[in-house]
C-alpha cells in the first residue's frame, strides 16, 4: 500500500498547499498583524511595524466608530436573521404543501435572487428605495403610508438593507427547509389530526421538532453570513447616514484598505471572529437548552 | 370540500404573490434598462420602456469599458472553475479513499477552517500577494479560489460512496493511482464535480470583497468592482446603472436556469450531511 500512501499525498498535496498558504498562514498572520501597528508606512519598508500588545483591542473597545459598527452589525444579526429564517420557513411550507401547483416553478423563482450577483442587485435596489420615484414608497402610497426617505434616513437605512438581504437570501434556506419537510413522516401529522389538533398546534407539536436540528444549522448558517456584512452597504449607502449602516467589515475594509491602518484592521477581524464564535456557541446552547 | 378548495386557492395565491414579489426588483431592472435616459423618475411612473432603447448598453460598451470587465470576469470565473474542479476533486478523492499518513487528522483541522472568517486571513493574504507581485493581477484573484476547504468537502463525502473492490480490482490489473483516478474515480464523482463546477463559477463571478481589495487598476475590474465603481459616478444615470446590473446578473441567471438541477444537489449535499 506504499504506493496509495504516496499518491493520497500526491493528490492532497495541491489543495492543502493553497490552502496552507492562502488560508491558515494568512490566519494566523491576521492574529499576530492585530498585536503590532503595521500601517502604511511598513507597506514600505516592514522593520517600521512594532509589537504593541493589546493596544489595538484597547483602542477598539474605547472607540465610538467601533462601537457603532458593533451595533450596526448586531442589529443585522439578530433582526436580519430571524426574519430571514422566518420567510424562508413559510415559503418552504407553502411550496412543501400538497394543494401547490407548479412547485418546481415557484422554487426556481424564489431561489433565484440567491444566485444574482449582491453588487448589482444593490444597485437595483437602491433605487427601488428611491424616496420620490421608487417602486416601494410609491406601493406605499398607494395604500396611503410613507414616503419614507429608506436610504437617506438613519432609522430606515438598516431596516432597507435587511428588506434587501431577505430578498436576495430566502431561497437558501427555503430549499434546505423544504428538504427537511419532506422528510417529517406523514402519519404523524395524521396521528395529530386525529388528536384534534388545528394547522398551529400541528405546526407547533411536528414540524418545529421535525426540522429541528435543521432549522438550527440554517439559523448559524444565516447568522455566520450575516455578521460579514459589506457589500450592501458599501454599495447603497457608504455606511451613511451618520454611520448607521457601518458593520464591522466595512470598518476592517476601510481601516486596513484605504487608510492602510492594518494592525488596527487584523484586530477588527480578529475580534469578529471571537463574536461569531460566541454567537455560534450561543445559538447551539439556546437549541439545547429548549429541548 | 369547499373549505379545501377555499384553502387550496388562498395557498396558491400566496405562492403567486410571493413570485411576484420575488421577480419584481429583476423584472424593473430589465425594464427601466431599455427606458430612454430619465424615464425611470417621471410621475406617474412607467413601468415599460417607451420607447425602449439600447443606448445604456451601446454606452456602456462604447465609453465605460464594461466589456472589459465582462471579459475579466469572465476569464476569473472559467480559471478558477477548472482548477477548483481538478485541484478539490483530486484532494476531496484522496481524503475519501487513499489511506495516507496523518489523513483523518488533517481533515479534521480542515474543518475547523470552516468556522473561521476569510477576513481574519484577508490582510496578511494581501501582503502575501503583493510581496509575490501578485496585487493587481488577475492571477492573484483567481488563486485563493482554486482550492476551498467546502469544495474538498463535499468531493469527499460524495467519493465516500465508490466502493472500495472497484479501487482494489484495478490495483490487482496493476493500475497506476493516477489511471486509477481518470478513468475510474472521475466517471463515478461526474455528478458532484458538475456540482463542484457550477459552485465555483457562480461564487467566483459574484464576489466582490477580494477582488476589491487586491485589484487596483480599473482595467483589472471585474464585473461587481467595475460596477460598484460605476455607481458611485452615475448615481443619478438610473436607465443606465439597470443596464449595467442586467449585464452583471444574466450570465449567472441564465446558467443557473440550465444547470439548477446540479446546483440544488450541491446545496443539500452541504446542508443536510454537513
């Protein structure tokens, strides 16, 4: 078997090299990037980057920028996500019932906003939410609400931004959700309705617990995409207005790519992924312990 | 019956409802693309072009050099797709069916790469690249696709299924491991590497966040960086941004609507294993 040993680690060789060399060294100079004030001037000459400690992290922590940023970001965490799980889970129910017509149809149309490219459907979409000409506020007038200024305002251009990840991300999960449906057996529902029970108890009592450990990975699935947050606002609104559509990401992006402050942008990253790994841990812990 | 029937026609309409919501914001793109320049802010609002015109795209080509981008894009996407779909499909095999040292522990460490962001790694990546001479080069975008933890992943759950007396037989015949690979190891994992393929090249098209920051020349744009760049100069050119999403999103679109079946595939093999 020597010779499938040599070619195993032949074949692997190739990938595990890139991915070495582009991922995990990378990682690993992130978090060392993130104790030093490498800035522009060690572009140039990298001696001119010094250990610092936790300075950046101090920094960070006292920065109001930063901490808007955190919000912001949170804010489209914890509202976005459920939200998203949640369209995604009634459309999954209404395509996986069986008095839907063209099934197949419906899913290929929900799904497709997943694939568009984000940039150009920001495009898009930043002037559907145009205050006076755009399509939603003049829906809106139509039944007498609005106009709401979506992107202009600071209250509304986070809400704009989740109306938009909803859209584009439902059909993701959707898909997922309806496979889990399918795969509920049917003679429960038939058992509950015998029991009496109505269309919530039974959707209470079978099809939650059904999907559970299910619904668990697309609601950490969702909440990891979530927290990385960027080209959205990068293309509708700058971060603006008044920092309230700035996420952790942007700040990284703009902290280590236009200012060329890169220690202090390696400890955003870094800091991000101690936040998605607390908000995974969390999320795990919240399903067990509602079981 | 009729409270069925009633129930069967409100489930409908919803599910038609929900597909007009879901198309709108793709339909108006297409529209307000042909609309004739300043169309799109005129009350009561069209929502068909009158007269439609293709100057937005004429312009598009002729001054901006969205054709370059296009051509970029696209050479980023087909690269990166033929070397994700060998480099991971080889790797994705090997970890499934070559015993080799140290296999399962690597594998392992592999997947605790999932759970950490590119972002950590994206700064230093830079410098890499840049120190290689790689910034600003279609190269340096195409690289870091090549080969992903995901891709290595969901070969390998697939070749978990060849069975191993295929792998021996063709050992016993005196088959060398790379015949063994071609013309055995690739007909069976046909499927997931069509899955593989139409992963890669829709991820590859659609990212904007590397390609950003490791491209610096505008002649180097891709699609979404060229466009993205376009939007911040021609904010108020609706007709004309339309026109540019139209041509960003209908080569993805367009393949997806052929090859969905094999996408869906890849999607549940990721969710539902994983």
């Amino acid at each position: 078997m020597r010779g499938e040993g040599r070619a195993g680690w032949g074949f692997a060789a190739p990938a595990l090299f890139l991915i070495v060399t582009c991922f995990f060294l990378p990682v690993a100079g992130g978090l060392l990037l993130s104790l030093t004030d490498f800035d522009i001037y060690a572009i140039a000459s990298p001696d001119a980057a010094r250990f610092v400690g936790l300075t950046n992290y101090e920094r960070l922590v006292a920065d109001p920028v930063f901490r808007k940023a955190l919000f912001n970001t949170l804010y489209f965490v914890v509202v976005g996500g459920p939200l998203s799980v949640a369209v995604s889970l009634a459309a999954a129910l209404l395509l996986a019932s069986k008095l839907a017509r063209f099934p197949g149809l419906y899913r290929s149309i929900y799904f497709a906003p997943v694939v568009t490219t984000l940039v150009a459907v920001a495009v898009v979409w930043r002037y559907l939410y145009h205050p006076r000409y755009g399509l939603l506020n003049l829906a809106l007038g139509a039944v007498g609400l609005g106009p709401i200024d979506w992107l202009g305002d600071p209250r509304w251009a986070m809400p704009g931004i989740i109306l938009l990840a909803v859209w584009k991300n439902f059909g993701y999960n959707m898909l997922i959700l309806i496979a889990g449906l399918q795969r509920i057996p049917e003679e429960l529902y038939e058992a509950a309705a015998l029991d009496g029970a109505g269309w919530w108890a039974r959707f209470r009592h079978v099809t939650l617990p059904g999907l559970g450990p299910m619904l668990l990975f697309v609601s950490v699935l969702t909440m990891l995409g979530n927290f990385q947050l960027f080209a959205e606002p990068y293309v509708m609104t700058q971060g603006g207005p008044l920092r309230s559509t700035t996420t952790l990401v942007m700040l990284m992006y703009e902290e280590g790519f236009r200012w060329w402050r890169m220690g202090h942008a390696a400890s955003i990253a870094c800091l991000l992924f101690v936040i998605m790994l607390a908000g995974t841990l969390l999320q795990l812990r919240l399903q067990r312990e509602s079981r | 019956m009729s409270g069925r029937r009633a129930q069967s026609v409100a489930l409908n309409l919803a599910l038609a409802g929900g597909a007009l919501l879901t198309l709108a914001p793709l339909l108006w793109m297409v529209s307000a693309s042909f609309m004739p320049a300043g169309q799109t802010n005129t009350l009561p609002p069209r929502l068909l072009p009158d007269p439609a015109v293709t100057d937005h795209y004429r312009a598009l080509f002729a001054r901006l050099h969205l054709a370059r981008a296009f051509a970029n894009s696209t050479a980023i996407a087909l690269t990166a797709t033929a070397f994700s779909v060998l480099i991971n499909g080889m790797a994705g095999f090997a970890f499934a069916k070559l015993r080799f040292a140290g296999r399962d522990r690597i594998f392992r460490l592999l997947l605790i790469g999932l759970v950490i962001p590119v972002q950590v790694g994206m700064l230093p990546l830079f410098l890499l690249f840049k120190s290689l001479g790689l910034a600003n080069t279609l190269a340096g975008v195409v690289i870091p696709s090549c080969a992903t933890i995901f891709g290595i992943f969901m070969v390998r759950q697939y070749a978990l299924g060849i069975p191993d007396e295929m792998l021996d037989a063709a050992r016993i015949d005196g088959a060398s491991e790379t015949r063994i690979f071609l013309s055995i190891a690739v007909p069976q994992l046909k499927p997931i590497l069509v899955t593989l393929a139409v992963f890669t090249f829709l991820s590859t098209w659609n990212d904007f966040l590397w390609p950003l920051v490791i491209l610096s020349d505008d002649a180097k744009y891709t699609l979404p960086v060229a466009l993205a760049s376009l939007s911040g100069e021609h904010v108020q050119d609706t007709e004309l941004m339309m026109a540019g999403a139209v041509l960003t999103v209908i080569p993805v679109l367009v393949m997806f609507v052929i090859l969905q079946r094999h996408y869906v595939r890849g999607l549940l093999a990721g969710g539902i294993k994983g």
